[in-house]
C-alpha cells in the first residue's frame, strides 16, 4: 500500500518527504491497525503521485486517509494537515490611503498639471468626475489582494467605493466602533481569513486630540496561522523643515501605541502593518526604529507613493510602507523540533493597475503591495522518523532477498 499524500505538496518535495517515505508510513499503519485499502483507493493516491511530478494539483485526500493521519499515535495532531496544504500558500496585502475628500483628489490633478484649476461653476463637475474615479479605482484595486488596510476613510465609512467593493466581494471589514467617522479599516478576504476578531484601539494623543487604528487578528484558512493586521496613519509634521523631537512627538507617540498593542497581542501570531507614516527613514528615522526594535521588517517601494504640490521642496514623498513581524524564532527553533512548521516570508509585489492617473486614481497616494508566502519546515522528528523507516524497508528488503539453506 502507498501513501503519497504525504508527498501532495511542493513544498514536501523540498524537504525531501519522498515516495518511500510514504510508502514505509503506510506499511505501518496496516501493521499497526490491520487498515488495509481498496484497490479503488491505491489507484487515487497512485494518480496523485502521477499528477505531483506534472505539476497538476493532486486531489483531495481520502476522508479515511486524513482521519488515519490524525488519529495515529506516532504523530502529533497537525503532522498530517502540513502535507496536505493547498499548492498556493501565498496571498497579497494592500496598504492604501484612499484619499478623504475630493480635495485630495484635487492635489493629484494640480500635480500632474500644476495650471489645473476650478471655476466655481466647475465645482460640482469635478465631484462628478472625483466620483467616477473612485468607482474606477475600486475597479482596479479590489481584486489585486487577500487582505488590505486602508487609511482616510473619512465620514462615508463603508459607503466608499472600495469598501462596498470589497464588500461585495465577500471580505469582511474591521474598523474601530462607535465612531461616526473613522480613519482606518482593514478589508480580509474571508474565503481565506477566518475566526476574524477585532482589536482595533483609539490612540489619546493629547487631551483634545485621538486617532483610531484598525487592528484584525484572523486565521489563514490555508495554514491555521494567526495573523494580525494593522492599519495604521500616524499624525505628520512639516516636511519642509528640519524636524525635531517636538514636531515628530504625536506620530511617535501613536505608533508606540500600536508597537504597545501588538505586544499584548502575543509573539504567536505574524503581525502586517500597512501604515501612511507621513514620514520616511531618510526624513525622521526614530519613528521607524520604534518598530524595527520590535523585530518588524521594513518593505518599501523605493519610490514615491504620496504626491503634495504645496511643497516647494518635496513634491513627490515616500510615505506609505508595510511592515512584517514573523513568530519568535527561538520559539520557531524550539517548536521546529517536534512539529513542523510554516516559515513566512514577504516581498514587495508590484502592481500596475492603478498609478498617477486621474482616471483611475481617486487619490494623492499610491496603493503599495507585498507577498507573503509560506515554506514547510518539517520537524526534526519527523526527519528521523523518515530514516528509521528507510533504514527499516531496506534491512527488510535484505533479509528477502536472502537466500534460503536448508540441509
């Protein structure tokens, strides 16, 4: 009897879970409990094999098959469920400042052409057309990611065009309640996020003065990871002058906020930030080594994501980044040599749909993209499990092949 089900992941191939491996494991487990499949049955799991090495999707695992795997004393619960992971274990975070009014729009416009003005007889044609351009951009936005977090919602909340959007696209949306405008929102995909729980906070800057902050913890569906997701806009500062503590205190007091949050949260999950700073390492650093010290990974597009005619010295900034924690790696270390696990890593991902075009682009910012994609790290155990088997069928096959002297 086989069993390359075990072998029904790419990712099973790069740590060498090979066909005898599977085939040992199934040997046993007729010795072990007596469990014997039909010929139907091996024929299934024969193709699948077949399917792996032209790269085909293999099909689903038998229900007998992943209940012996579960219920088998010689592994841990889940040893079974990390080979039988989907062939795709990436998916796509969007950070994007949408642009509270249509006087952000107007910044674009002004940008792009810096003689573009309004008669007050042109006003109500151009909220025409700022309309139009935010049903276009949630057009090209809403189908480019699994999860999203977004800044500037302004007072139509989840009326705005790419929230319906996602909306109607099945995603759930997480804000902070109870406010009759709120600034950010996280939009998860729930055909791959389950159990999604909100965590967002209010942020008391000063005594007249607070900013919300969309926090979402939820479950990969693929890999039953818990990832947190942030959407964060910290307070800005003039960045046409020299900056000082002073200037830069409210959005350094925010994101130590959420810094703060994400502790309590608990290092057991992955936590994504997709964050307008209005600020950038160049420009004033302390704010980034705020979360660089907390173990974050900085993912930036190198480029301008923002544009501010009004600036004499800097029209065209970088602002808008994502952040990516993984799980504690001593933990990882130490969990790696009984169960296997799921290495995360992210990378900027670039998308061209939307860009500075006033057509299709309802903001001063830019949407900005990474991937995060997954690895099968198997056990230490497991490993060692997968030798003694092949050390086993091979001092079997010796004593087969042995031959027999009788006197």
């Amino acid at each position: 009897m086989s069993f390359p089900y075990a072998m029904s992941s790419p990712y099973a191939q790069s740590t060498r879970v090979d066909l005898d491996f599977s085939r040992n494991i199934g040997k046993l487990f007729k010795k072990v409990k007596g469990i014997d499949y039909s010929k139907e049955l091996n024929e299934k799991l024969d193709k699948s094999v077949y399917q792996i090495y032209n790269t085909t999707p293999p099909p689903s695992p038998p229900p007998a098959a992943l209940k012996l795997l579960r219920s088998s004393p010689l592994m841990c619960k889940g040893w079974g469920e990390i080979f039988l992971l989907s062939n795709d274990l990436q998916f796509s975070v969007c950070s994007y400042n949408m642009g509270s009014r249509v006087d952000d729009y107007f910044q674009l416009c002004r940008h792009l052409k810096p003689s573009f003005s309004l008669k007050a007889e042109e006003e109500d044609a151009f909220r025409s057309k700022y309309r139009t351009t935010q049903n276009r951009t949630a057009e090209l936005l809403t189908n480019q990611a699994e999860a999203y977090c977004l800044q500037e919602v302004g007072e139509e909340g989840e009326e705005r065009p790419v929230i319906n959007s996602l909306k109607n696209r099945g995603f759930e949306i997480v804000h902070l309640e109870g406010l009759l405008a709120f600034d950010t929102a996280i939009a998860l995909d729930t055909s791959r996020f389950k159990h999604i729980s909100n965590q967002s906070i209010d942020v008391q800057i000063t005594e007249r003065f607070k900013k919300d902050v969309a926090i979402a913890t939820a479950t990969d569906i693929q890999t039953g990871q818990r990832i947190t997701f942030v959407s964060a806009h910290a307070p800005g500062f003039d960045f046409t002058k020299e900056v000082n503590d002073k200037d830069a205190a409210d959005g350094d007091f925010y994101c130590r906020a959420i810094a703060k949050k994400l502790s309590e949260i608990g290092n057991n999950t992955i936590h994504v930030i997709g964050a307008d700073m209005n600020a950038n390492p160049e420009k004033w650093n302390p704010r980034f080594k705020i979360f660089s010290r907390q173990g974050f990974q900085l993912h930036r597009t190198n480029s301008h994501t923002n544009v501010n005619p009004k600036d004499p010295t800097q029209k065209e900034r970088e602002i808008d980044f994502i952040f990516t924690r993984t799980i504690s790696s001593i933990w990882q270390k130490i969990k790696s040599i009984f169960v296997s696990t799921i290495q995360y890593s992210a990378t900027i991902k670039t998308v061209n749909s939307i860009g500075w075009n006033v057509d299709d682009n309802a903001s001063d910012h830019l949407p900005i993209f990474i991937n995060i994609s997954s690895k099968i790290n198997v056990s230490k155990i497991l490993q060692l499990w997968n030798i003694s088997c092949r050390l086993l069928s091979s001092c079997f096959r010796k004593r087969r092949t042995q031959p027999q002297i009788t006197c």
